[in-house]
C-alpha cells in the first residue's frame, strides 16, 4: 500500500472509519468521490473486493475513474499504466517488460465493508482495525427491520451536521410535520425530557417525550392513533468522528417498550471538503416490511426533513459564518440543549489533539533512532 503523503487541510481525526459510499455504489465500475478533500477512484476486483485509491494518475494527472478496469485494475485511460487496489502501478506498456513501474506508485487507503456501506481509513494503515467500528443493533438483526437508504450532500462543515443531529430541539421549529401540527413548539419541548450520558468514546442525548401524540409518521404509515398519549424515545447517540445511532419510536403509555413501533437509523457525516460534506442514511421499521409504498412514503418524508428542512438551514447557517469552519471561532452562545453537541465537539478535538500529539512523537523518536544509527 502506497503511503498517503499530501497533507490534510481538513481537520479530521484520521485514525477512525469513515463512509464512502454505499456497497451497490461500486458495482461493475468504478466510483469517483472526492473524500476528506482527496479526490478517490473505488473499484471491486474480480474477487468482489474493494479498493480505493487516487483517482489521479500520476503521469498526467488523468482520473483513474475515467478508464478502464482489467481484472483487479484500473487503467489510466491517457496512456495505459495500470494501477491494483494497493495503489501500486503494476503495468507499464511502455517498457520492453511491461512489468511494474514502482516511481508511479499513488495512495491508497483501508477499505471494509459492513452494513451495506463501504468504509475507509484515512489514517495510519496499521491502525486500521475493523472492530473499532461501533455496532448498530437494527443493522445487526436484518430479519427484523425493513430498511431504506440515501445520502446527501450538503455545503456545510460536517460538525455542523454533527450538531443538528444531536441537538433534536431544533425539530419543534424547522421540523413541524413530525407532530402533524398537533402540538405547539413550547408544548413538545415541554413534554420532553432530556439527560446526557458521556461514555469513554461516545455521547449519548437521551430524549423521552411523554404525554403527547405519536409523530405524523407513526401515525400515517402505522396506523397509531394521534389521539392516544405514547412515550417516544428520541435518543441519539454519537460515534467520533461523525457515525449517530438514532433510537426512534414510540408506544401507548402503559405499555412496554418492545411493542411499540420503532424507525431507528444511522446517520454517517464524511467531510468531502472543509465547507462540503457526503451525509449518509439508512432508516429500518419493525412493522409493514416488504411494503414498497412504505418504502417511498419514508424516503419523501427524510427528504423533506433533510433535504429541504435541514441541509437549506445547514448551509445558511455556514454561509453566515464566512470563511470560518469551527463555529466556536465566532462565539456562540450556548442554550442548555446545546450540551450534547457541545460534548461531542470537546470529545472530538481532545481525540484529534491526542492524535496529532502521538504522531509526533513518533515521528521525533523515528529522527532520534536514524541519527542514532
């Protein structure tokens, strides 16, 4: 595997899995993205196998994506060097061998695959461990959810999302069809209760609504009745750098919580670059599965909710920051639903910090060892 040597902009902890596409994405050619600000070519080998790597030859600058795939490579599609999934430059028609041109090596990153989402490490490759990616129960029990995915893309920095989505304060205001207008914003944020839970490598928002109507969605497409109190759990529970494992659901007062009808979903921010970000989600239900009109009903409803409610909101709020990505730089106030994104935003920038701290020291003790030698 070739070593990624350009410099990151961005700042991102890298040593953590990112999303890059979702698995049927990258089927029989290959995928052009440009992730945390590099500009990739995905491709499967001929054994299913995913790579990524530049998607820039390094002769003249052609994108990879652009040619054509022989076996477990991409040919540049300018002058027919061709490159494996390790970024290794493998084929050279221009020599009398043919063989390898180890001068035209490009970066290559840690792939995996899991949940139907292709995964990539933009860090230290011997770092790369696969069980540190959190689980996701109603991804791990495919036999009880339906599931409906999609991505977005939004001109926003991707802590910004982050915020969205752990502080959900902001549904009584921009979010109106969630309570199918039943309920005023005062009346919902008083009906809900919230307490925050710091884990070692996590932060979890719990919000438990009491007293009030199911959402529009539980009652339109489950048959809930808006008339009947239900307690509705809204938890949110963050992943550093940017992987939320929403808890969604609710159920008549009285009862417990397993017959009640549940949504949860993933949500997966990747930086494309410091202002634009690739924003991945995948919803299941535990009820009316194998509906394909559900299916359509549910993607419209988060495309209005994300789409057309948040990322609009996301992208002014970025563009009446400027040129400035962190929003703790202009001074925010803070309001006591401000406290888990808040948390996650520390917990993230002590872990980037102890990152950068311990690639240079090993860096230092590498240039201590040489001139030892």
């Amino acid at each position: 595997m070739a070593q990624v040597t350009e410099s990151i902009l961005l700042s991102i902890l890298k040593n953590a899995w990112y999303a890059a596409a979702f698995s049927d994405e990258v089927i029989d050619k290959p995928l052009s993205r440009t992730l945390v600000e590099r500009k990739v070519a995905l491709f499967r080998g001929e054994d299913g196998k995913v790579g990524m790597i530049l998607d820039r030859c390094p002769h003249r600058f052609a994108p990879l994506s652009a040619g054509r795939q022989d076996g477990d490579t991409l040919e540049c599609p300018y002058h027919g060097l061709r490159f494996n999934r390790a970024g290794e430059c493998v084929y050279n028609p221009h020599s009398k061998t043919k063989g390898p041109l180890r001068a035209a090596d490009i970066p290559s990153w840690p792939v995996m695959e899991r949940y139907g989402i292709i995964w990539f490490w933009p860090g230290d490759p011997q770092q790369a461990d696969e069980s540190s990616l959190p689980s996701i129960d109603f991804l791990d029990k495919p036999e009880e959810y339906a599931l409906v995915k999609g991505r977005l893309h939004v001109r926003g920095h991707y802590e910004l999302v982050v915020d969205n989505l752990l502080d959900l304060s902001h549904a009584a205001f921009i979010h109106p069809q969630f309570s199918g207008g039943a309920n005023t914003p005062e009346e919902i944020l008083a009906a809900t209760s919230q307490r925050l839970e710091r884990r070692a490598r996590s932060i979890v928002n719990h919000r438990i609504r009491t007293g009030l109507g199911p959402s529009s969605a539980h009652v339109r497409l489950f048959g809930m009745d808006p008339a009947i109190p239900v307690e509705s759990d809204l938890t949110m529970t963050w992943y550093p750098p940017a992987m939320l494992d929403f808890a969604l659901g609710s159920w008549e007062m009285g009862q417990e919580r397993e017959q009640g009808i549940h949504i949860p979903q993933l949500h997966i921010i990747t930086p494309e670059t410091e202002f634009t970000s690739h924003y991945f989600f995948i919803n299941g239900r535990n009820r009316r599965q194998g509906e394909p009109e559900v299916d359509k009903a549910l993607l419209d409803f988060f495309d209005m909710a994300f789409a057309r409610q948040d990322e609009p909101m996301i992208e002014m709020v970025q563009a009446n920051m400027g040129a400035v990505s962190d929003i703790n730089e202009l001074g925010p106030i803070l309001l006591p639903t401000d406290a888990a994104p808040v948390s996650a935003r520390r917990m993230l920038a002590d872990l980037i910090a102890t990152e950068r701290h311990d690639a240079e020291s090993r860096q230092s003790n590498e240039g201590v060892e040489l001139t030892a030698s």
